[in-house]
C-alpha cells in the first residue's frame, strides 16, 4: 500500500466550491479566545498588542460588530481592529445595528449561548456558537429548532474538524486504510486555574453545564464521533474533583463509550494536569495517531501505521480560527449544511449527558437518538 | 529540574544484592516462548535454530530439566541447547529426577499452572509461574496457599517489571517528578491468529479462563498497579467478540479502573488488531510515555514532559527474560520476596474478575481486598 498517497494535497480544502463572497461577522463575547485567537485570525492584528497568535487570515469573514457587556472593552478592541460597530448586549437584542452583520459569533458561558442564538435567529442571522453548544441536550435542541425555524445556518466551533491532518485521518479511515476501527484513546488535559484562576465562568456549574468533559472532554467525543462517523451507544464514566477550586464541576473525567460496530473510545480529560492532547486509533490492518490532537496553535503530526509500513507527517500550518471561519461563511455562502452542525452538537450533549449520568450511578448508560 | 539525572544508571539492577549462585531450573511446558525466549536466555541458543531471539544469558540461572507432553519435542529441545535431563508430565508428578533442579518455570495454559505450581510445592521446588497465575483469583489464591504452605518462593512471570526503562519510571512517579497521577492510558493489541491459528489453547475459555484481557490486558492491567504501587478499587468495561473465531472469550477489550486517590486507568486489548503496545500517565505536574510497553524484544523509549522541559530516552537493550529469571533466582538465593509475586497476581485476577464482572452486568463493579 502506499501511505504516502494519502498525503498529497494533505491541506487542500475538500469542502471549497466557491471563490469569492464575504460574510459579515458580529463577535458576541469579547473573551480571552475572541480577543487572542478569533480577532487576529478575522480581523488582522495591529501592532503591540502583546498576543502571538499567527496572523493568517480568513478568506470569506469580516468582522463588522463587537458585542460586549464592557463598552470600555468593546470600544478598546474596535479601535485596535479597526471594527466598526459596538453594540451592548441590550443594543445586540434590540436589534441595533441589525444591518452591519451577516451573521454572529457566540462565545462567553455555554449557559448563555441559547439566548445569543435565539437574538440572532430572530435577527436573521447566521450563528456559528462556541464548543459546548450549551449546557444540555435540551437546550442544544432548542438552538438547533430556534436557527432552523427562522431558517439560519447553526455551525458548531469544533475546530478540529477543518484541520487538515483531521480530516485526512477521517478520509483514511473511510477508505478503510486502518480496517475495521477496533480501539480509539483520546485526552485533553491542562491547568485551567493557570490562566484566569478560580473565578471563572468555566468553574460554575450553573454557566457551563459541566467541568473538564463539557469544556475539554467534549473534543475527544466530537473527534471519534467525526472519525467513526458514528454515535456511541453506550458510555461508562468516572469523575473526581479532589480539589476545593474545583467543587461542583468534574476536575477530572474518565469515559469509555461503544459504538455500533463493536469499537470503543477511551477517553479521559483533566483541568488540572499536564497540558496534552492527543488521539490514537487502531484497527484490524492499521493504526493512526495524531499530536497534538486539539490544540488549534501547534501543527499536528500524524502518524500512521499499516502492517509494516510506517509514516509520519506534519502538514503545513493552518490557522484553524481563520479555517473554521471561512468554513462556516462558506456554508453560508453556498447554502451548504455545515458538518459539526446544531444536530451533531445535540449529539455530543447526549453523550455527555449519559457520561455524567453513568459517573453518578456508575452503571452503564445508553444513548438514545437525537430526538430533533 | 534535571531531568536528566533520572537516567542516570539507567539499567543498574537496583535489585540486585549478590553476585554469585545458581539456581537450577525445570522448563515445565515447552510452548513457542519457553522454546523461542526462555531457553535463549537461559540456555544459550545453538546455530541454525531458526530463533532470532538475542542471546543475552541469566547469570544466575541454569536449565537443568525439561518437562514436556511430548518426548520426541523433549529430546530435540534438551539436544539443542544441552538439557541432562528430560521428564514427562507423570514423571515430574511423581518426583523423578526431583534432585535435577531447585525451582520449576510452569509455562502453557493458564489452566493447568495451579496443579504445576501444586506439583512443584509438594517437591519443595521454587515457582516462577507465567502470566496470567491462572483462571480465577481462586485458583490463583490457592496457589499462593500451596506454596506458602510449602515454603517456596511464588513469582509471576510480569516481564515488564525487570524492564529498566518501566522501573525507571515507576521510580519518577515515586519520587514525585509527575505530580499527583491523574490518568493513565495503556494497550495492548496484535494478531493472535497469525501465529498458532485458531486451534489453540488461548482461545478456549476453560484452559485460557477468558480472551483478550487475560492474555494481553493483564500488561497494562499489572502495570499501572506496578507504575501507582496501587490497588484499584472499581471497575468499568465492555467486551466484544464479532468474529466467529473467537466464540466464547473476549476478541476485545476496554476496561477503566479507579485508583483509591482518583488517578483512572483507561486500558484497551484486542486480539485482532494492528499490534501495539504503549502506556501514557499524565500527572499534575508532568507526564510519561513508554513505547513499546510491554513487548520484549524492543528497546522501550522512555518519554517524560515536566512542565516545559521534554525529554526522551532510549535505554540499553536488556534481555527481558533473562532479566526476570535471574530476579527470581536472585530472589531465591537471597531469601527475598520477588515483586510480582503469587498475591500482586491474585489482585491482577481480582481486577479481571471486577472487569468481566462489569462487561456483562453493565455495572461499576468494586475491586474487594486480596482475601489471602
């Protein structure tokens, strides 16, 4: 077999059929990532601003409004990129500015996403809403039903789904280079107190539905759910949070869920661990594994084997920010249905669900379909 | 942090008090890894075997018996490799050339090591027994009783723990290099058919007791109790055999252990996949891969992140078998008591039971106290 094939136009992006156009992008939330990765992949960045993000740019996106609950702030990032709306949240529900954006941005606490959502589909407007979708399955369904009844494109920030060596390693499993998956591992750990410390909305279970799965486990999930391209059937799970900061939320999560075919996905993440993230899957003829995994800085290396044959590749460097953004105006662009998706969100907040669930009853817990 | 002061006397046998004696040893079972590792190691390899085994030797242990089923098999082996004395099965029961050897190795199906280690008891003679002790943690506690009873020393055949590069490790986690362990991650898969086919004892659930976990996850399995110095305490998993070859035991495998201080262990086998073998453990301060893990006859790389500094490191080759029985032997002529010893294999067996336990139940199954 040659390996090396399957790495020709290794960056190409498959999903592209249109060339031109710009969508028009309203930032709801002015957090650390909208500040240091979202703006300088949309916007450019100027000069000073302390932040070594890369400074790819989108293709397709301008960013045309800030939302933000700081007009000081607001203000303060319109100057330094050159935006030129800012709106309250109050002006962004009112409908001001209606008309100087396509489509929004939602970051900020999970808890709040549907709202967000819900304006902006009422605004007719496209939403593309940070990871997690929101705080529950249940109200990932009312976003999913909210955006298709006003008829607005719903686009999920799974960055890893528009790196490249992700979607090749998607592609050599499809064509069946690995055999039939058997066993996948996957993680994603860190300090989450390192940055902004214990008073954060991640660490209040009210505003993000969740500790390091919802926040950090959820990239695992969504990555062997795109890989299989399949939904788990069933999940076992364990959570701890030996430490006072962590009270309320999992500091720590083991998961293992099956899929229809038989294969298995062990997956564990942590707020208070070694920074890693990786995933590895192995099949009947081959295995595969990529580093980093989910980290949207670093260019990931994968590494595949199959029988005797070994090869290892890192791809060119894509700015996945700048990638996931011109993805989703793409979609928007061409009236294409966006792969993470509401549903496929709706998907993962199940999974969670029954993860949280098998955690606290430690039995083994099923996972139904997507009910929308 | 030096972390380069950690390899330092890498492969020193920190175990090792004396320097002289010999133990004379009884191959009980002469299957393809007594005849294509041990007797290298022991024995000294002849031209023109077919072996490409290395040929590193015990210092402390000679073969001075073979006991087999089959006396033409018998005869070519002590040929071979210069073995004064062969025995069948009934012979060795009944104590012939009983003053030929000081310690028996029981190789073969896991089965049939109870009545073995029984025999060898009875005769006085020390047990190096392979893993996994037996079928059940009954059958394992009994054995622990006959040689207790008998006053011989019982090891378990867990090669990796005389591996420098895993004890080397367990000693960075010890010493705190790692933080707090959080999460473990371990595999171990291949292709069991490729060898002996489908008509052997590893696939017949009476003389193997189970499937996968038995034979491959009782490495990662004994080595993250290795790695912690720790027992667990629940256990979570699933099993699947889709492939009419393997009717009756476990083609696959996923288990996830709790560890008493909230440290998980996700750990995959499968005997019909890509082969590998690897485990990671992330801490609180810093994490470590070992790759391979488990296989003998590949140098490991011992790979260790702390903080920002990486470092990885390929020890000396070390003959893993010869390693073992010369620990054993060491263990024998200074009247210690070897590490994986006849209870570390009755709480493997315990942990087994838990995990076969939850795979059919569906339960979190909690791991009791060793009752011996």
């Amino acid at each position: 077999m040659d390996l090396d094939a399957h790495f020709e136009s290794f960056a190409a992006r498959d999903w592209q059929t249109a060339d031109e156009g710009t969508v028009r992008v309203a930032l709801v939330g002015l957090g650390e990532f909208s500040r240091d990765h979202v703006l300088p992949a949309l916007a450019g960045e100027a000069e000073g601003t302390g932040s070594d993000a890369p400074t790819d740019r989108t293709s397709f996106c301008d960013i045309t409004a800030l939302v933000s609950g700081s007009p000081e702030k607001a203000e303060s990032v319109a100057d330094r990129y050159d935006v030129g709306r800012t709106l309250s949240y109050e002006e962004f529900e009112a409908g001001e500015g209606v008309d100087s954006f396509d489509a929004v941005y939602v970051a900020g606490p999970n808890a709040l996403h549907l709202d967000h959502a819900r304006t902006a589909a009422r605004l007719g407007k496209h939403v593309l809403c940070e990871k997690p979708i929101e705080t529950s399955a249940e109200r990932a369904r009312e976003m999913v039903r909210a955006c298709e009844d006003a008829g607005v494109t719903l686009m999920v920030g799974y960055r890893p789904q528009v790196e490249p060596a992700m979607r090749r390693l998607r592609d050599l499993i499809r064509d069946g280079v690995l055999g039939d998956p058997v066993a996948f591992h996957g993680w994603f750990t860190g300090h989450i107190l390192d940055g902004a410390g214990p008073d954060q909305w991640r660490l209040d279970p009210d505003l993000a539905g969740g500790g390091a799965l919802m926040d950090v486990g959820v990239y695992p999930l969504n990555a062997v759910r795109f890989l299989l391209d399949a939904d788990p059937v069933a999940a076992q799970a364990t959570t701890s949070a030996p430490d006072a900061e962590f009270e309320g939320v999992d500091e720590h999560v083991a998961f293992q869920l099956e899929f229809p075919e038989g294969a298995t996905a062990s997956c564990t993440a942590s707020y208070r661990a070694q920074a890693d993230d990786r995933l590895r899957i192995v099949g009947t003829e081959g295995q595969a594994a990529l580093n980093p995994a989910f980290d949207s800085e670093i260019r990931p290396e994968l590494t595949l084997e199959v029988g005797d044959e070994r090869v290892a590749y890192t791809g060119p460097y894509v700015n996945e920010v700048a990638e996931e953004f011109d993805y989703f105006a793409h979609c928007i662009l061409t009236d294409a249905r966006p792969d993470p998706d509401g549903r496929d969100s709706v998907a993962d907040m199940e999974a969670v669900e029954a993860i949280y669930e098998s955690a606290e009853t430690g039995r083994r817990v099923e996972i139904g379909d997507a009910e929308t």
